[in-house]
C-alpha cells in the first residue's frame, strides 16, 4: 500500500518520516520523496497516529487525486533539479510525460489551477535556487553552472536569474548575505 505525502521534498523529510514509522511500529518497503510503500495497509488507529505525527513535522498525508498529483509533479522536480547530479537531456515536459506516464498538458492545467504557477516557472524557480547554491559553494564558474543546470548560454541563465530575483548572478556572488528560499517555500 502506498501513502502519499505533502510537502516531504528533502532528505531531511524522508529521515524524519523514517523515524515516525518506526516509532509507531509501521513497516514499510520503501521511502521516496512524497511518498511510502507500506509492507500492509494502515489501520485507521495509526493511520490518525501518524497524520497527527507528520503533522507536526509540517507533513500531511493526502487522499485528494489533484493533492497527489501535484505533490507527485513537484517531488519530480525537486528531485530532478536539487537532489540529481545532471539534469535530464530533453524537454522537461517529455520527462514529466514519460515518468507520470499522463499527458503534460493535463498535469500542467490541473498544476496551475491548484498552484496557481505554470511547471515551467516552478522549475524556473528551483533552477535558480540550485544556481544560488553553486554560487554559494564556489565551486563552478558560471559557464560551467549553465552548462550543467542546460541553459543556452551564460547571457540566458543571468537573463533568469535577474528575472526571479531582481540581481545578476555576479552581483548575487559580490554580496556578504546572499539568502536563498527553503525548498519546500518555493
């Protein structure tokens, strides 16, 4: 049986509803991000018990189709552009398609009536977080950063990037306190 997750977009989440399961005793198969494979289905004494836990940790388990399809999309895209070492090579509207196996043009109707954002400028978004946090480390050059985040070029990825947050990237990497936004905020 498969439970679905709100908000569970980190590592950290994933740990943090680990620990939840076991301290209630619940088996499971597996954990990914916005979802867990359970050995056996939840009787509804743990299930209230683990909805009041995860809800603590700011963490809801849906039932709505639209909830756990958006949750599914944005899980996709976290993945993809924070916790992936590359970026897949097409467009992320193939790559949504192809792993949701559903019509893109349906997922990202229902997505922008619920988030009230298109996909693409949710992608947009953490792209330029991940670009924040190459900065930050200091470890790649900006052509290095847009080839590897697959910007056209280096104009293109500071043309986004002052887009979102009103600076360029060099000025960004000039600043003492350069602050980023939480994940799950995005």
């Amino acid at each position: 049986m498969k439970i679905f997750i709100q908000n569970m977009v980190s590592l950290r989440c994933k740990l943090m509803v680990k620990s939840e399961l076991e301290k209630l005793g619940i088996d499971y198969k597996s954990i990914e991000l916005g979802e867990v494979q359970l050995v056996k289905p939840l009787s509804e004494t743990n299930r209230q018990k683990l909805k009041t836990e995860l809800h603590k940790l700011g963490l809801e388990i849906m039932i709505d189709k639209k909830a756990i399809l958006i949750e599914k999309i944005i899980n996709i895209v976290v993945q993809m552009v924070h916790h992936s070492d590359e970026l897949p090579n097409v467009n992320f509207s193939t790559f949504l398609s192809e792993k949701m196996q559903q019509d893109y043009h349906k997922m990202s109707e229902i997505f922008s009536n619920t988030k009230g954002i298109t996909i693409e400028h949710f992608i947009i978004l953490h792209k330029v977080e991940k670009i924040k946090e190459l900065i930050i480390y200091d470890e790649f050059n900006l052509t290095e950063i847009s080839y590897k985040m697959h910007y056209s070029s280096v104009a293109h990825l500071s043309r986004q990037f002052k887009q979102v947050t009103g600076l360029t990237p060099t000025f960004f990497k000039s600043l003492s306190n350069r602050e980023r936004e939480n994940i799950e905020d995005l």
